[in-house]
C-alpha cells in the first residue's frame, strides 16, 4: 500500500473540514431583521421574500414567527390570526387558499428552512409563539419545530426566541446544543445562565432602565438582544455598550450605524443617559453653589441638588432657571460638574440638548482644569463646547481659553456658527481630541479646529485632566449684553445624554 494515501486523505479532510468551517461562518453586523426585510422593500412581513431581502441585505439574522395550524401544519405569521382566520382553528389547506400581497402563499416552516439553508451566512432566528389553547399545544409546537429543524438539518443556523419560558427549556430538552434566548424580559442574566438559555433578547427599555444590565450579561457570556430598535439614538446608546445584536424593522439603518461603530476608534468610558427619575446621579455629578456672579456678573444663585433647578425625567436632564430671590440674587438655577469624580485628559466629549430661549439666557456645556484650584484660570484651561446666548438665538460658539489665549484679552480662540432650531429641537454639542489638536462639531460636522502648537502650557493645557460642567446662567456680561427679559422663567436647557469616549 502506498504510504502516502493516508496523508493525502488527510490533506483532504483538513481542506474539506476548512472551508466546511468557513461556509459556516456567519455575519458578525449585530443586526436582526425584525421578520425578515420589509418594511423598506415593500415585501409582507415573514414571507419568503422578507428573507431573501434580509439575506441579500447581509443580516446576521432573520426573525420569523411560527404558528401551528388546527391540523398541527407549522406556518410561518406573527398574528394568531391570517386575513381573518383563527390559525389555530382552520386548517392549512385553508390558509393556503388566500396569498399574501406578493402573491406568495403563507409559508411553512419547511419552505422557510428550505429557502434559508441555500446561504450560510444569516441566521435564522426563530420565534416559538406561545398557543392561546395553552401549554400544552405550546409545547406540542416547540416539539414539533426542533423535530423539523433536526430532521432538515439546519441546526447551525437556528436560534430559538420566544415568549415562554417552558417553550425554550422544552426546546433545550430536545436539543441541548440549540441556542435559546428569552423575549419577555424580567429575568436576570444571572438565572438565564443557570437554567441554559444563552441569551436575552428583551424589548430596549429593559436595556435602557438599567445600565448595568448589558456589562453583568457580558461577564456571564449571556447574548444580549434588543427589540423593536428602530431610532438611531437607541441604536446609538446600545451598539456604545457592545449589545451583541439589535433586532429592527429597518435593518439598512442599523447595518451602517453597526459598520460606523465597528470602524470607529472611540470606545465609551462614561456617560450619563438620564433614564431615570429624580435628582441627577450624584455618583457622577456635584455641584457648584452660590451667587458671587462667577467672574462674570451673572445674576443667579446655583443651588445644590434642588429639584426646583435640576430634575431628571422622562429620560431627560433639565436645568431650570427661575426668577426666584434667593440669598443676594433674584434668580436661581443650576451649575452640575463632573469634578472629582470623573475627569479625562483626551478623547470625545459629546452630549445632545435642547437650549432655553428668550433674551438674558446663558448655558453652556463644557470642561475645566482640574488643576483649577491649583494654578487658577485660566492656566487651568476652558474648552467651551457649547454656548449660547439668548438674544442671539441663531448663533452657537465653540472656544479655548488658556493664559496665552482668552476672552480678557480677546486672543480665545473661537468659532460662531448658525444653528437651526435649537429652543425645539435636540442637537448634538461635540469636541475630540488629543495630544495634536482639538476639533469641535456641531452635529457631527466639524466646524472649528485648534491646532497644539507644542509650546507652553500656556498655549495648550489641554494634556491635563478636565471636567465636565453643564449650567444654565442668567444675564451676565455676555448673556446679559442686552438685558433680562423677565417674563421666559422659569426657561430650561434639557439634555438628552453626556457621553464620553476614548480611543
């Protein structure tokens, strides 16, 4: 016998096992076509079509939901109810009777898996519908489902999804291996990993009500997936936190917000995005107190921790500023700082807000030295990434101050652009940067640069940690330039988030 024959049909096997393996290689994009690609391409909902389009769009899943006729047909529809038959209660043959709007008929489950085991790339992600005849019936379509999926041998690509608890321990009961996760949110990550289910896929506020939900789910190894994510800044504060998939009715938006953040060099450090109620977390936010004018004539007392001029909810910051005497001064508001608790000596710093209208307004979102008390202002270093005045409510400015270059002297470097609406509509307030330079944007379009000159510290003390302030000041020698209109109090500057990257 030849002795290389052997070695030869090694060198075989280990190709074939390779580009077995390769082929089975899905896409790694996080986003879930929420019953298939729809609603952009004018397909029904978890037809074949669907599918396709979500294949063809290169999703890392396709969700569809399965349903079992009367006579134990399994069918894919998310309703119980088809063109306004009881599914349950009418036969296949039935239902097969009237198309879907493309002309398909409604399709099994075989014809699904038919048609989704011709690629290897999408996963198909399979929902179990609990039965309204009980838990029996349920459970009968679990079996009857894993049966199918291992009789056609398309295990690798299912994931099992559903409402019910016992349906996805039945399914683990049948198929140890099958990847489960659980839709109806309420159970931690923790006892989804003692029972077996390897994954949570809840609706996003279970996401966004608590922020620590995702990083305990991420030590565990628990899949974390979202459901319905359909606005970008939802999007946005999930894909920031590394949420392994998204499952969304327009899988073209989320597939370029997962391929910015994938190519993206920023990686969130810190944030705050206000979900929930009361004063702000006093774990990332203090105070500045009192009415001594801030070195610029302001008007108002900053109060400490006062509901009356700083209150979070409904997801949202607000700094409120009112005509009240307090102590020396007839306003009061809110000045919030981040000081010895966080600070950052690079990196982006973005945070989305609704600015106060009306003359005699001044807020502003931006950082400080936190060698402040050290070597005083402003050798400390300002960088404004916002401000903004009332009486000119077009305008944003974006500025530096440093020794050699500041208002005082009229040397600060600074830019004024025009912004569109920004009393009633949210926009973003943004700078980056490093060791070179720093660039300000305004909705992500930049708008200033300021080059390090590699000089003193007096040019550039940027190097040095900084802290964050939000405040909303009253008059004051720029706010007030042009009076105090007294009848917009109490007025506010709401702030969606603050957050905080680095590379």
């Amino acid at each position: 016998m030849n002795k290389q024959i052997p070695y030869f049909l090694s060198i075989i096997l280990s190709i074939s096992c390779f580009m077995n393996t390769e082929a089975q290689t899905f896409h790694q994009n996080k986003v879930v076509a929420h019953r298939g690609a729809w609603k952009n391409t004018n397909v029904p909902q978890n037809s074949i079509a669907s599918l396709e389009n979500a294949i063809k769009l290169g999703c890392a899943g396709s969700e569809f939901d399965v349903r079992m006729t009367k006579d134990e047909v399994l069918v894919i529809n998310h309703d119980p109810h088809y063109e306004g038959m009881d599914i349950e209660k009418t036969t296949f043959e039935e239902l097969r009777k009237v198309p879907l709007k493309n002309g398909e008929k409604i399709p099994t489950l075989d014809e699904y898996l038919k048609a989704g085991k011709k690629q290897k790339k999408t996963l198909l992600v399979t929902e179990i519908k609990p039965s309204p005849a009980g838990k029996e019936r349920s459970l009968l379509l679990a079996q009857k489902t894993v049966e199918l999926i291992k009789k056609m041998k398309v295990q690798k690509w299912i994931v099992y999804i559903s409402f019910d608890y016992d349906i996805l321990k039945k399914v683990l009961e049948l198929d140890p291996e099958a990847k489960t996760q659980y839709l109806n949110g309420g159970i931690s990550a923790n006892q989804l990993k003692t029972d077996g289910i390897t994954g949570a896929d809840y609706h996003f506020s279970n996401f966004l009500k608590d922020e620590q939900w995702l990083l305990n789910a991420q030590k565990l190894g628990v899949i974390t997936n979202a459901w319905t994510v359909n606005d970008t800044l939802v999007m946005d504060y999930l894909l920031t936190r590394n949420i392994d998939y998204l499952t969304t009715d327009e899988p073209e938006k989320a597939l370029k917000k997962t391929e910015f953040y994938k190519t993206s060099p920023w990686k969130l450090v810190w944030s705050d995005e206000f979900n929930y109620a009361g004063l702000p977390d006093e774990t990332k936010w203090g105070y500045d107190v009192g009415g001594q004018g801030w070195g610029n004539n302001e008007l108002q007392y900053y109060t400490k921790a006062d509901t009356n001029n700083v209150i979070v909810k409904n997801g949202v910051l607000s700094i409120i500023a009112r005509k009240q005497k307090y102590e020396n001064r007839e306003y009061t508001s809110a000045r919030m700082v981040t000081r010895g608790k966080a600070d950052w000596s690079n990196g982006r710093v973005e945070f989305r807000a609704k600015l106060p209208k009306g003359r005699g307004t001044w807020p502003a979102g931006w950082m400080l030295g936190s060698n402040l008390e050290k070597v005083g202002w402003p050798l400390c270093g300002e960088i404004d990434i916002l401000e903004h005045v009332g009486y000119d409510p077009d305008t944003i400015v974006g500025s530096i101050h440093t020794e050699a270059y500041n208002h005082v002297k009229g040397t600060q470097k600074t830019k004024r652009l025009f912004i569109k609406n920004p009393a009633t509509e949210f926009h973003t307030y943004t700078i980056e940067w490093n060791t070179e330079k720093m660039d300000f944007l305004l909705d992500e379009q930049k708008y200033l640069t300021v080059k390090n000159e590699h000089k003193t510290t007096k040019e550039w003390p940027f190097n040095e940690p900084m802290y964050i302030l939000l405040n909303l000041a009253v008059g004051g020698n720029w706010g007030g330039a042009k009076g105090v209109d007294e009848n917009i109090f109490p007025t506010k500057m709401e702030v969606d988030y603050v957050r905080v990257f680095q590379q």
